[in-house]
C-alpha cells in the first residue's frame, strides 16, 4: 500500500486518481482516520509539485537551504558580525538558485509550465517554509508541501539571487562606491527585516508552546482526577467484596 507521502510524489494530473485510490485502500483496512485526511488532500499546484519533488530529487542543496537559514537566523540572534551575515546570506541566496532552476528543470522535464510566475512561487514556497515553523521545515524536507507559502518578508536578499543581471559599462570608481554603499544598505535592510521575521517565528512558537504547556497541565488534572475516581472506585470494589463475602458466611451458618 502506498503511503501518504507518496501521494506527492505523483503528477497532479494523477493525483486525484492517486488519492482517491489509497483513501479507499486505508478505509477497506479499516483506517477510517487515514481515509478520511487522505480524502480531504487536494491536488498540489504545478510549482507546489516542484518543490515537493525538490526533496526527492535534490536533497543535498535543500539541505544547504535550510542549514543556511538557520545559520542566518542565528547570527542575526546573537548579533554576528557584518562579515559573517553575508556570508550566510551568500550562501543563503545561492542554495536558493541552484534549488529554482532545478524546480524550473524539474517542471519542464514533467511538460509542465515553468514561467516565471511559476518559479516565483517555487521560490516564496521555498523561502517561507526554510524560514518557517519547525513543522513547515520538516514538510519540505519530507516532500509534503501541501500548498504555496507567501514570501516570508526579505524578498530584496534572495531575489537578488535569482534574478539576471544587467550589463552595463564599467563604472567609474565614484560609482563603484556609490554601489558598495547601496548594497550594503539594502544588505542591512535586508538583515533587518529578517530579523523582524524570526522574532515574529519565535514569538509565535514561544506562545505555541505555552499553551501546548497549559493543555498538558490541563490533561494532568484531567488524568489526576481520573486516578483519585480509579481509587475511589477500587476501595469501593473492596468493600463490596468484603460484605458478599461476609454475607455469604452468615447465609452459611443459618443453613446449618
């Protein structure tokens, strides 16, 4: 039987098939739950396919993705030098690449489309999920996206990446200046904005795990209150023993 997982993997023009055929298998092994969240799947778009099969197909710089984002996150965190965020962003900016024209390649090779709004949502979906919760990071490490994700809030870094630039004649060494300057302001505007971001992220973990925390104090009461009622009830048992028992021994002397 195939697994949930390798619903993604199938061609949208295949996976209403493809899903509906696994729901019905799940549903005659009695799986009814597993039925019921297959049946509710609907078919991925053609750049959420893309980047499912990313996983699948290019592992190793999906990888570099998420390392580099986190590296990213981190020293924005702690404050790292200018330095050290570029370089992060660097390589940040050219996993992203290398993962686009693998998801422009991968379209293409499937006679899917591969424009260039197509890989603009490749790339969003890519960038918010890297950027994401802990949950949205395992989806696409496992393939499992199933939907595209809006950017996540430093388009300016890693479009920069992705798009071609323009030719133009050798600038004079005032323009030069003028350029380095520029950049290392959108660079810094960048960072910030990222920055923003991630504490956005963790601000929206931080209260997931509180009330994740209050449900387990909730669920111990719960539980608690449960165990006093087991006691209750099994001294309750014991004593209702003890008197059949000693009803019995009456009713067997008056027979005698």
């Amino acid at each position: 039987m195939a697994s949930t997982r390798d619903l993604f993997a199938v061609p949208p023009a295949e996976f209403v098939a493809a899903r509906d055929a696994l729901a019905k298998e799940l549903r005659a092994a009695g799986r009814d739950a597993e039925a019921k969240e297959v049946a509710s799947l609907r078919r991925p778009t053609a750049p959420v396919w893309a980047v499912n099969q990313l996983a699948r197909r290019a592992s190793k710089e999906l990888d570099e993705l998420l390392e580099s984002s986190e590296r990213v996150r981190r020293d924005q965190l702690r404050g790292a030098s200018g330095d050290e965020l570029r370089t992060a962003m660097a390589a940040q900016r050219e996993a992203m690449a290398r993962l686009e024209r693998a998801a422009e390649q991968i379209l293409r090779g499937a006679g899917l489309q591969s424009s260039p709004a197509a890989l603009r949502t490749v790339q969003s979906t890519l960038q918010a999920a890297a950027t994401g919760s802990r949950e949205m990071r395992e989806q696409l490490r496992e393939g499992t996206m199933r939907e595209a994700l809006g950017p996540a809030g430093f388009d300016s870094l890693l479009g920069a990446a992705v798009k071609p630039a323009k030719r133009a004649s050798e600038p004079s060494p005032h323009a030069k200046a003028g350029s380095k300057s520029t950049s290392a302001k959108e660079a810094k505007r960048a960072a910030l904005v990222q920055a923003r971001e991630a504490k956005r992220a963790a601000a929206r973990r931080a209260r997931e795990e509180r009330k994740l925390a209050r449900e387990a104090m909730r669920l111990e009461g719960v539980m608690r209150k449960l165990d006093e009622r087991a006691k209750k009830a099994e001294r309750a048992a014991a004593k209702a023993r003890e008197a059949a028992d000693a009803a019995r021994a009456r009713l067997e002397q008056l027979k005698r």
